[in-house]
C-alpha cells in the first residue's frame, strides 16, 4: 500500500532560485520561504553554502540565513558542498545540510570540480564533522537514472555510491533524476536493486534515520513529464519523502537540459487525491507560487497553479 503521509522537502527556494538567470533580493527569498512555512511546509531547503561564483543566485546565503531566525517548526536544510560550506551554515546556526554527489563521472567534474571519488572524500569528513556536531544530514545523489553527457546510468554504479554515502552516515539519500529522463520502471529497478543491497525505503517519513540505515527521498525534475508518475512508483516502493519545488521552479545550472523541478502543487493534488497526508494548504501554496511568479516575470509551469490560479 501507500504511505499514509508523506513530507515534502520543499526545495523551491534552493534548487528553484539557483537556476533563475535574475538574482531575487534577499527580502523576496525571505518572505518566499515564510510563505511556504504558512502553507504547512515542514521542510524549506533555504539556500547553499556553495562558491558564490559557481552559483551567483545564491551568493546571498549569509543575508538569508539570519531573515529566517525566528521561524519556527520548520526545517530550513541548506546545501554544503565541502568544509568551507559547513563551517559557514554551522556559524549561522544551520542545524541541518545536506552535501550533493554524483552518481556520473561527467557531473562530478562539472558540478563539483571533483571525480565521483574525490567528492566523496570531500564529504566524507564534513559528514562526519556535521553529526558529531548533532546536526541532520542529508546526501543528495545527482544522475541516478541519465546523465546528459553519459546518457543511461547503471543502476549498479548509483547503488555504489549511496552505499558510500550511507556509510558515511548521513540520515537520510535522496535520489535525483537531475534531468528528468527516469520513467517508472527505472525508477522500480533502482529501489528494487537498493532494496537488495540493503537500502530499503521505510514506508515512513522518519524524522531521523532509521536503525537499518537511511530513509530515502526522491527528487524527481519533470524535463519529460514523468515526475508524477515516478513519485507514484517510489510511494509503490514505501519512499514517504518527496522533494519538490512550489510552483516548479528550478533546475540546474551545471546540467545541460534540467527543468524544474516536480511542483509541489502537482504532488500535493495527486496526493490528498490519494488520501495521503501532507499538512499542507494547496490554496495558500497556489497563492505563493502565483506571487512568485510575479516576483520572476513569468507563469508558473505548474499544471496544477495554473488551473487553480484560473490563468
Ligand atoms: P573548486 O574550485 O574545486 O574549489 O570548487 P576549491 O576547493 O579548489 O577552492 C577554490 C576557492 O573556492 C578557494 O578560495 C576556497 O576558499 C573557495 P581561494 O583560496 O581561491 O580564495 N571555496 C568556497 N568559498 C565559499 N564557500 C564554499 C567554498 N568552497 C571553496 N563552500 C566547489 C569546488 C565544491 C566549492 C564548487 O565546485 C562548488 O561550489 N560547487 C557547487 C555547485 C552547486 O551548487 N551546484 C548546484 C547544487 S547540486 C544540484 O542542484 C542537484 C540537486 O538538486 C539534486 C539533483 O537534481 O540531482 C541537489
Ligand atoms: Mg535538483
């Protein structure tokens, strides 16, 4: 069956603003993330704490990240790529982050200057740094189903180094179809094979790392449409944390050919129609994103804003 409820990682403001060619003011990224707090987000992936000439969207982490300070009950992850990022996020109170590999050769250089192995071992300290300190700690996993440059991904390669990340001891893996090539069938022979391997999704949104190892996330762009549908398929599976971004902002400046992301809005209506639990309000999400839109200048792509927001 499917999860009863499942969290949303809403990553609008990090993923989403990252690939905006306009830079957003800082007070507008600030009421964004509120926003999304009011309509029942648990979790707001806030910024990164990456070099500010690899991602000038987000070059804004230290003016940010203090805006926030007085919201309450909600997750605000931030991305750190290495020991600098951490230490900035953890000066600034950031009490969860996430660090991002790649499951492709070709990402890996583009994305972080590294081999696939040389950014895990750029993680693997700040991982180890970030729990000691008893911070959360999440580990995204790029090109997990096509790599733009390598075209398909073998399934083996991308179980090996969520093994690695695992091992690490991050809480929580999310799986990133970068590009949005998967189909659903990927999708059920990579959690079948993690499964195998010993990483099997919960059928709960855990709140912190299970006894087995960590509680797996998908974080699927819709480049082709499929975004929904995949989701469905890792639910199939027992995955109950699902990444996507209000209003489907996003993208991915290092990746030739990501879109957006998932839009929250699309999830949250096949979900509530499946009578899975989200805690959030679709109206008030709907508002923020048309607001949003506003702010960037152009329609949401988002199916469902549009036909919510009548326009
Ligand atoms: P590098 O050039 O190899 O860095 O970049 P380095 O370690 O050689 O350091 C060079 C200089 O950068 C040094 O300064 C460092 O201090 C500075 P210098 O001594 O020359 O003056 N530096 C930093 N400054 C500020 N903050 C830092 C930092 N680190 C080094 N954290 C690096 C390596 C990892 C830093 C770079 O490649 C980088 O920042 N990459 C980030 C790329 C990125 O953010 N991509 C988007 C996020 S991933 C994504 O979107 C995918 C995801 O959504 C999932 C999916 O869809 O698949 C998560
Ligand atoms: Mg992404």
């Amino acid at each position: 069956g499917l999860p009863t409820r499942v969290r949303i990682h809403e990553v609008g403001p990090r993923d989403g603003l990252q690939n905006e060619s306009a830079i957003v003011p800082v007070e507008v990224k600030a009421e964004f993330i509120r926003r999304l707090a009011t309509a029942g987000l648990s979790t707001v992936e806030a910024t990164s704490f990456v070099h500010p000439k690899w991602v000038p969207q987000l070059a804004d982490a230290e003016e940010l990240y203090p805006r926030l300070a007085d919201l309450e009950g909600v997750r605000l992850p931030v991305l750190v790529p290495n020991a600098r990022g951490l230490e900035r996020a953890s000066a600034l109170g950031a009490r969860e982050v996430a660090v991002f590999a790649s499951a492709t050769e070709s990402f890996a250089k583009a994305n972080l200057n590294r081999t696939v192995d040389g950014a895990l071992e750029m993680f693997e300290p700040v991982v180890a740094r970030a729990k000691s300190a008893g911070l959360r700690v999440r580990g995204y996993l790029s090109m997990c189903f096509g790599d733009p440059w390598e075209g398909p991904v073998p399934v083996d390669q991308v179980v090996r180094v969520c093994r690695a990340l695992a091992g690490m001891g991050c809480d929580e893996l999310s799986l990133g179809d970068t590009i949005g090539v998967a189909t659903p069938g990927h999708v059920h022979a990579l959690l079948t094979a993690l499964g195998t391997a010993g990483l099997p999704a919960s059928g709960a949104p855990a709140d912190s790392a299970p006894p087995g190892g960590p509680t797996l996330a998908v974080h699927f762009h819709d480049t082709y449409g499929q975004a929904l549908s995949n989701t469905l398929a890792a639910l199939q599976h027992g995955v109950a944390t699902v990444d996507a971004s209000a209003g489907g902002l996003g993208g991915c400046p290092y990746a030739k050919s990501a879109t957006g992301n998932l839009a929250t809005e699309d999830l949250v209506w096949m979900l509530h129609g499946l009578g899975v639990e989200t805690g959030v309000d679709l109206a008030r999400l709907t508002a923020t994103s048309t607001w949003m839109a506003q702010r960037l200048g152009r329609p949401s792509p988002s199916r469902t804003v549009r036909a919510l927001a009548g326009a």
